[in-house]
C-alpha cells in the first residue's frame, strides 16, 4: 500500500509512504480520538481531496505491518488526507470550520477504535 498526501490547506505536511497491508480496505465512518479527553472520543471522519466543489472521498481504514507493535489500522482518504469532526457537531464539513482538523493520515492501534459503513 502506497499512501500520497501532498501538502495542502487540510493538512500542512506532506507523505509519501509505503506500508505492507495485512488486509483489504474498509470503508469507515468513524474514529476515536484520544488526543483531547484520556477516555477518547468519537469523530466522524471523511477523505478530502483537492476539488474545491467536492472536497469529500470516502474515508477507508487498513490493517497493515508496524514494525513497533505487529500490525496497526492506517486510515487515509483524498489526497489532502482526511478530516475529521466529533460525532457531536452537526455542521457540515467545512475547511474553514475551527472545531474540525486535518490529518495526513491515522494510525490506529485497536479494531474497536474504528466504526465501519
């Protein structure tokens, strides 16, 4: 598995990565977050891409080789990365949003951290 993410006002760095896939990809909808509450936090989750009129890709999840920990979910979208919201907000996706975030990617250790479509 090849994942591109080139830089851009989602996520401000860029990728180019190569991981060994363990599995297929599944379509996922959501996430949990533990980077603000210990506990974590569901974030409903898309794929963004560079098309201003339709910024939005299906967001998918991958089991793949991590060298640290035997195998981890790599979670990719568009090639802007994908973006994120808690499950809360009810706004639409909007880059322009404050209470949303960008990421290249995610790394995700535990199966039961992903919710699949």
């Amino acid at each position: 598995m090849f994942l591109e993410v080139e830089q851009n006002p989602n996520f401000e760095g860029s990728y180019f990565m190569r991981f060994k896939e363990l599995g297929p990809p599944r379509r996922v909808s959501h996430v949990k977050s533990y980077d603000r509450i210990s506990l974590g936090e569901w974030c409903v989750v898309t794929g963004w891409c560079e098309d201003a009129d339709h910024p939005f890709r299906p967001a998918f999840a991958q089991r793949v080789e991590d060298s640290g920990s035997g195998s981890t979910f790599i979670v990719f979208g568009g090639n802007w990365g994908i973006r994120l919201k808690l499950e809360s907000d009810t706004n639409n996706w909007n880059i322009e949003d404050a209470n949303q975030w960008g990421e290249g990617y995610l790394s995700i250790g535990e199966e039961r951290d992903l919710r699949y479509e």
